[in-house]
C-alpha cells in the first residue's frame, strides 16, 4: 500500500471539494494535523474514519487505498476485484505492521526505563558504602548509556525498526527492502544518540572532577566515570557502524 500516493489523492479531492484541511478534520472531528500527516504519506488514515473519509471525499473505499479514482463500470469487474481484494490485504498489512511497531514501542519503553532505573538502584546501593552520590561508574555508565537510548528510540517511533535490524543477524532472517531501509536509519539513528548520551555523560563526570579535586578518593572515580562514559560510547557506536555496513551490504544485494 502506497502510502504517498494514498496521501497526494486525499489532498487533490480535499482540495477538489474546496475544503481546508481544518475544514475536512472538524467533519471527521480530528485535528489539522493529522490530515496534514494523511496528505504527506507520514500515516493513514484509522481505520474507522475511512467511511467518513471517502464519503467527505465523495470516493468509495476502494478508490481511498487505491489512491485514485476509477468508476467500476470502467473496469471489467474480474480487474475491480483484484483491487479490491489488493486494497483489502494492503489495510490488512498494514494494520499488522502497526501493531508491531506498537508492541515494540511498548517494549523498548518499558526496557529502556528499566535499565535506567537499575543505573538508579545500583548508584544509590554504591553511595551507601561509599557515602557518595558521584559515584557513576561502571555498571551504571553503561546502563544509563543503554536505558536511555532504548527509552529514547522507543518514544520517538524507531524501536521496531532498531529491533528489525538485529534480526537481521540471527541466520535465515530476511526482511523486505523497505524495512532493511529503515532498519539502517534506525541504527544511525541509535549511533547519533550513544554518541549524545555518551558526552552528556563525561561531561557530568567531568563536573564532578572539578567540583572534587580537594578529595582524591572522589577524583579518581569521576575520572574513572569520563574514562568509561567515552570508552563505552566508542565501542557502541563501533558495533552500529559495523551492523549499518552488513545492512547496507544485504540492500546492495536485494
């Protein structure tokens, strides 16, 4: 289902039947901006607007995700049926693909938070002993690293197509061109975040350094902290260089 095209004939009727996008949104009682994403191919249409949809519109369902418009008298009625029956699987399709990509919101959400929250945990178990908060070593750098960026991937929408692309290391795994494509802008996307987080946190290692030179028990760890915060960053930006590569190298293959 072609999204895009979908999206260019909502805009051409709307404007066809002199509408505005606020205008077409107050009769299907949605915002603006969710026809304005209709009409740019960011998404579809729910699936229970689209009687309303057509009937603003003045087209039958099956011109709406065909994206264009065709009488059935027009067509033989064998041809009709195939694109009905097509229109029907393509809905159906992507229906399922965003169930997934809801489901994998909901995980990466769920495990991002609590990686960080075990950063939090094992932080406030070491100033116990140590008697001292800045104590961001370790274990927890690499889980704030981690539970952040997943967290991070998550809301912003990429997290089934930053999990698509480590399928793709398990043997016999096979995704469409479409999905490797977003797949490796998921994994850049991931790179670009490590590398972010991964300075914020030196620099807040960096800040307890200069916050603590009179105390050399508490200098040491802070260094230890930028030390391992840049150190972890490397090797993970590393490892999503080296899966962008393998990806691109399968696309190239396609």
């Amino acid at each position: 289902m072609d999204q895009a095209k979908i999206g260019k004939f909502i805009s051409d009727r709307r404007k066809k039947q002199g509408l505005t996008q606020k205008q077409l949104a107050d009769q299907l009682n949605v915002t603006d901006k969710t026809v304005s994403k209709w009409e740019t191919g960011y998404r579809l249409p729910d699936a229970s607007l689209l009687l309303e949809l057509g009937s603003a519109l003045e087209v039958d369902i099956n011109e709406l995700l065909a994206g264009e418009e065709f009488l059935p008298k027009e067509l033989p009625p064998e041809e009709y049926a195939k694109k009905t029956e097509s229109n029907i699987v393509g809905l159906v399709s992507e229906l399922n693909e965003m169930d997934k990509r809801s489901r994998s919101r909901s995980i990466g959400t769920i495990t991002g938070i609590s990686l960080s929250g075990l950063a939090l945990l094992i932080l406030f178990a070491a100033s116990l002993r140590e008697g001292s908060m800045v104590d961001m070593i370790d274990l927890p750098t690499l889980f704030y690293l981690l539970g952040l960026k997943l967290a991070i991937i998550s809301v912003s929408g990429w997290f089934h197509d930053y999990r698509n692309a480590w399928k793709m290391c398990l043997p016999g795994k096979r995704l469409s061109k479409e999905e490797m494509e977003l797949a490796v802008q998921a994994v850049r996307y991931a790179g670009a975040l490590t590398l972010t987080l991964g300075c914020l946190i030196a620099l807040l290692g960096a800040f307890s350094l200069l916050n603590y030179m009179d105390d050399f028990s508490l200098v040491w760890r802070s260094f230890a902290q930028i030390i391992l915060a840049l150190l972890y960053t490397a090797i993970i930006k590393t490892v999503y260089v080296i899966l962008a590569f393998r990806i691109n190298r399968m696309l190239r293959n396609a």
